[in-house]
C-alpha cells in the first residue's frame, strides 16, 4: 500500500519547520507545532508499517527539551531585569556620598580636587601632570621615593606658576619610574561628591561633582 504523496510532502514540510526552527532559534517553537506534526505523521503513516513508538517518544523528548531551554531563557531574562533594577535602586543610593572612582578627569569648582593613584611597586620617581580641556599641561607636580599603595594628591587650582586657574574640566595623568628607566604600573583614581545617577545606556553613571564615571568603577565609599 502507498501512502498519500501529497501527506507525505505535507509531513516533510512539517518537519522541515520544526528543524529550521530548532536550529535557527529564529521562530518559537511551539506545543501546537509539535501536535500538527505528530498528527500529520500518524495521518500520513502506512497501516501495515506503522512508525516506530521510538521515534515518536524521541521527538517528544527533543520537544520537551526545547521548550523547557525556551522557559529557562524568559526565567533567566525575568532575574536579569530584576538585578538590574536592584543594582539601580542600590546605586540610587549613593547621591550625597564621597566615592573613590577609577578615572584620570575631573571638574574643578573652585575647591582642592582630590587626584588619586595606587602604585603597584614602589617607585623612584613619581610625576602629576594637569591638562585643561584644551590638552595643554597647566601643572605638573613631582614625588620622590614613593612606596607603593594608594597616594592622594590635592591640586588647589593653580598652575606651574602659581595663578589661579579658572573652574572647569581638567585631565591628569601619573607616571611613575624605579629609577633604573622602568615604567612602574598604576592606577588613577579621583574622588568627589556623587551629585546624581544616570540610568541611561547599559550601566549606571554616577556624577561626581559635574564629571560622569561608570558606577563600576567605584574603589572607595566613604
């Protein structure tokens, strides 16, 4: 007995679905999908050599499998977006608080600004160079036999000369030698008031007295 050419391209085109949806990820695969498809199979089936209860339990299975990854994955999404909104309501926070953060700018307001760096090894010769925000070095303050961990250094607005500098954004740099022509690595830090939050893009920003750092780039709360 021949079984119907027109159900067997019908089954075809069913399995064919399923496949394309499984592999691609593209389409959701659904528990209605599966019934057509099994439905399909038993319609289209030769009575004298029926399909083998095997395959049809191993497709379930595959089904069950799939769909189950399906539900991980909208759980999953659900616990990100809650951490998120937690982590948020955490850095939220932090408004009216003194913070230690990774960064090499800062706003000056007329007040000392705290410039900050750590020192993996000691070093020789440590220098603190300022910019303005047109790049041009308006201070450059040098250290000498200074050991490693973290150092502050409070730069009162004024430049190489001693004139006061006007307020705005400014950029500074260390670099740090052991005295025999090697760089001695460092980090540079800044700290400040946390004025407000920035919930926009992919992570938090805080403000830290006018200038914007990443909220996990935070050393210190203090």
């Amino acid at each position: 007995m021949q079984t119907n050419p027109i159900g067997v391209s019908a089954l075809a085109g069913e399995q064919g679905a399923l496949k394309s949806a499984s592999a691609a990820g593209a389409q959701e695969v659904s528990s209605d999908m599966f019934l057509k498809l099994l439905v399909t199979q038993l319609k289209n089936q030769d009575p004298l050599s029926p399909a083998d209860n095997t395959a049809f339990v191993a497709q379930l299975a595959q089904f069950s499998s799939l769909e189950g990854i399906n539900n991980l994955n909208d759980n999953f999404t659900g616990v990100t977006e809650s951490m998120n909104s937690l982590n948020n309501f955490g850095t939220a926070n932090l408004i009216g608080r003194n913070v230690t953060v990774k960064g090499d700018s800062f706003n000056y307001r007329g007040t000392p600004a705290s410039l900050g760096y750590e020192l993996n090894n000691s070093a020789d010769t440590v220098t603190l160079t300022v910019f303005n925000s047109s790049g041009r070095v308006v201070s450059t303050d040098t250290a000498k036999n200074v050991s490693p961990g973290s150092h502050v250094f409070s730069w009162d607005g004024l430049d190489s000369d001693g004139n006061q500098l006007p307020q705005g954004d400014y950029d500074f740099t260390v670099t740090a030698g052991d005295g025999k022509g090697n760089d001695v690595p460092l980090d540079t830090y800044i700290s400040g008031l946390v004025e407000g939050v920035d919930f926009f893009g992919d992570t938090a920003k805080i403000n830290i007295d006018g200038a914007m750092f990443p909220a996990s780039d935070i050393k210190e709360i203090f």
